[in-house]
C-alpha cells in the first residue's frame, strides 16, 4: 500500500499542471510540486489555508459563497468544466490560466473534496502579444 501511494504522489507531482485538493470550506488539503512552482508558496504556507489566496480580490471574497451553493444546491456551475480565469502568485502579480474543477467524493459524515486543476497561459499570453506587436 505504500509503494502505491508513493508512486500514485510521484505521478501527481509530474503533472505539468497545478493541483489542488481542497474540502467543501475552501481549505487545501494537498497540492503538487507544480503548484509550488507556478504559484511561489511552499506546500506548507499552502496545506490548511483557503484556497482563495490564488484569486483575485474581487473573485476570492465571493468564493466561500459559491463552495456553500453548490454544497447546498448541487447545482453545477463551473463542477466539471474548464474556463479561462486569472489567478494571483504570491508576488501578488497576476495571470492567466485554465481552470478545470473535480468534485472528487462526497460521502456523508466526510468532507466534500474537491480537484481543481490549473494551467498557466502566461507564456502563451505573451508570446501572442509578441506576435501581433
């Protein structure tokens, strides 16, 4: 069992993309090496804190309402899509980038966890505006 789950968190920090785990309340339970790379934070300043600290401001204090929604409704408004959102670095400079989000498990007496994958676009951005200055 732990060969596997040792392997299974290599495979994860091979991703190319960011990952994050977190619960129905926003807190991160687990990231990638990517994650640590593109965002600037270290695993620890990650683990335990909301996940609202990749957003924007204006994006970020909304957040916790639409987790409680969708807890609430199950309705599914970004679940299991991808769209093009900005995300902050720890710099606080911001970027474009792919979001796609997982609901994972949701099994009664345990926390809701959620997947949420995201692509930086920045090098892309800026080569595009390269190619039409």
């Amino acid at each position: 069992i732990l060969a596997k789950q040792n392997l299974t968190s290599k495979i994860i920090d091979a991703s190319y993309d960011a990952l994050f785990v977190i619960n129905q309340r926003g807190i991160i339970h687990m990231v990638n090496a990517t994650s640590t790379i593109v965002f600037g934070w270290t695993r620890e300043e990650f683990l335990g804190n909301n996940i609202n600290m990749i957003m924007p401001p204006e994006h970020a204090k909304k957040h916790d309402g639409y987790l409680e929604r969708f807890m609430r409704t199950g309705e599914r408004r970004m679940m299991g899509t991808e769209r093009e959102v900005e995300a902050v670095r720890k710099d606080n400079t911001r970027f474009p980038c792919i979001l796609g989000l997982s609901e994972v498990s949701r099994n009664p007496g345990e926390d809701t966890i959620f997947c949420g994958f995201i692509r930086s676009l920045a090098q892309k951005k800026d080569m595009e505006r390269q190619l039409t200055d």
